[in-house]
C-alpha cells in the first residue's frame, strides 16, 4: 500500500467584493471573510499550505472606501495562515491589460507586500513540501489574450522539471472544453492556445490546476478546472461548488473535491411570501434565461466585442437577452 499524502487545499476565484446586491449590513462580503477564514484555519489544522488559482478579488479596477475597510481583517487572517498561500494573479487582480512584458499592477502584489504569507508567482516557481521531497509548482498569471502563454508554459516547463515527481502548472485562462455553471461551454478553439496544448501540459506536467472559470470538472488527464468555492452568479444556481485537495499517492498527483458545507445559494421566487431566509440569494423567476453555446460560432471562443456584436446579429439576440449575455460574458457585479 502506498502512501496517501496531502499535499496543499487548493482554491480558485474567491472574487472578494462589496456586492451591490444581498449585502445589506456587507453580510455577502462578510461571508465571504468567513470562508477565507475557515480555509485559514483547515490549512493550519491539516498543516499544509493554500494554493490559489487567481480572482481574490472581484473589482479590477476600484475597490470602494467600505470594502477597504475590511483590508486589514483580510491581512489578519492571512497573515494567521502557518504555512504559505501561494497564488497567481486573475484577471479580476488586475486593472490593466497584463503581458508578460508590460505586467498589470495586481492586488495579489499588493497582498504580498502586506503579508508574508502571501506568495505571488510571476512565471516562476514555488516548491511544494509533499513528503520528504518538494513538488515544483510553476505558476503564471492570467495573460491577456494568452499572449505569450504557451511559449513561457514550454520555458518554465523545461527550468523547473522536478524529479522525481513532474512539476505542478498554475494558470488563470480558458482550455477548449471548459464548461462553465449554467449552459455555458467553450468550444475548442481558444485563443492563442495551440491544438496540442493541453496534450503537452498533460504530459509534461504531474498535474494541471486553472483558475478562471468557475466550475470545478476535470478538462482531461491530470488537468483540474479549480472552480470557484460557492456560488457568485445567478448561473451558478443549482451548481455545487466546493474547493480541492492536492494529493499524492505513490508518483501520482492528484486532486479530490471538497463540496462547501455552508455557503449562501441562488434561489428563485415566484412570489415574495416564498422568500424565507436572508442568508440565501433569492431571485425573481424570469423567462430571460438565455443558452449560449459556442459563442462566436460552432467551436471558438469570444474574447473580441466585433465578435460578439457578430453573434447578437446572426443568431437574432434581443436587447434584454444582449444585456443578460453581457453581464455574463462581464462577470460583473450582479
Ligand atoms: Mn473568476
């Protein structure tokens, strides 16, 4: 019988943020704390490290006088974290457009600055303890447009080999066959993302964690869409989200999925008398439900708005579902 180790939690897309909406008295944001929280204390209690796949925060570009009220108790609790939480920027982190050239200021940089428990990979590398060895874990942050991705992915790959375990790879973006809550799908072809890409990663690599898309599946052999942890988007509803622990059993490395225990969900209403509680996040039942798949096309994803626009004209899209895909296309604050 080999060994069965624990290795780091993982966690992705906690998207921290004064919501505009469910957070009378900031309890949206505060539960949110509160999970940040737990996972804090669960990494000590297990004595691993937290690795995070990116979207700390959600606002890219502002955060409000009152969610900056609370940067000191997210400080606090990171700072209570023994071992280290090892993250890479999303593009929520970013206010500007992020080459590997010209980085984007980032509130994971930040974050580092205020607290030593945070360590943010730039296209480098952090060595998991796993056992009496250390697992290479290699991340790069969110790219726009990939640019640069799969040139720096083959580098890193070759600096960072670790024996006699393969190195772990931490991205932020979208692999063809991502699949997000609600209809959503991706089609095959993403954005400077080469057809043998996640062949390439698969093999090369013991284990492959992305951020970025919020539900957590599997995108083939050893490649983990991390997932967000609850539940942020209407389109989530019915989802069930959770968290993952980082494995290592013999040479294998792997991950295993936590369901969240206690997180506020979507919840439609038809009438106000069925709304019976103020923890969950209840919703009118519209018809306005929209499906989009393969945006842009059979088989490509849409990054452009000339390619949307495009969409909305071919396929007929009314203005009221416009604006439903806009928002979630935007992921902004709803
Ligand atoms: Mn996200």
């Amino acid at each position: 019988m080999t060994d069965k180790k624990l290795i780091a939690i993982v966690t992705s897309d906690i998207h921290l943020h004064d919501w505009k909406q469910f957070n009378i008295n900031n309890r949206r944001l505060e539960f949110q704390l509160e999970f940040l929280k737990d996972l804090v204390e669960e990494a000590n209690d297990l004595s691993v490290p937290i690795v995070f796949g990116g979207d700390l925060f959600h606002s890219a570009k502002h955060l409000t006088n009152n969610f900056l009220s609370y940067l000191p108790e997210i400080v606090k609790i990171l700072s209570r974290l023994e071992k280290p939480f090892v993250a890479i920027s999303g593009n929520h982190d970013m206010s500007h457009v992020n080459t590997l050239e010209k980085p984007s200021p980032s509130y994971i940089t930040l974050l580092s600055k205020l607290c030593k428990k945070v360590i943010e990979l730039k296209s480098s590398v952090y060595p998991l303890p796993c056992g009496d060895a250390h697992i290479n874990l290699v991340g790069i942050p969110y790219l726009d447009s990939n640019l640069g991705l799969w040139d720096k992915v083959k580098e890193l790959a070759k600096t960072f080999s670790s024996k006699p375990l393969k190195p772990i790879l931490l991205l932020h973006t979208t692999l063809p066959g991502a699949e997000d809550n609600g209809d959503f799908k991706v089609g095959d072809l993403v954005e400077n993302i080469p057809e043998d890409f996640k062949e390439y990663v698969s093999k090369t690599f013991s284990l492959v964690l992305i951020g970025h898309v919020h539900k957590p599946m599997s995108l083939g052999d050893n490649i983990i869409q991390i997932g967000s942890p609850y539940q942020l988007r209407v389109s989530d509803i019915d989802a069930q989200l959770g968290y993952q622990y980082l494995m290592n059993e013999g040479s294998r490395i792997y991950t295993t999925f936590s369901p969240i225990k206690y997180a506020p969900i979507f919840k439609y209403y038809s009438d106000e008398s069925e709304i019976n509680d103020d923890f969950n996040f209840w919703v009118k039942r519209t018809s306005n439900r929209v499906t989009i798949t393969g945006l842009g096309g059979n088989n490509t994803v849409v990054s452009s708005k000339e390619a949307i626009a495009k969409y909305y004209i071919d396929n007929d899209i009314n203005k009221v579902k416009q604006s439903l895909i806009n928002r979630y296309l935007n992921d902004i604050d709803d």
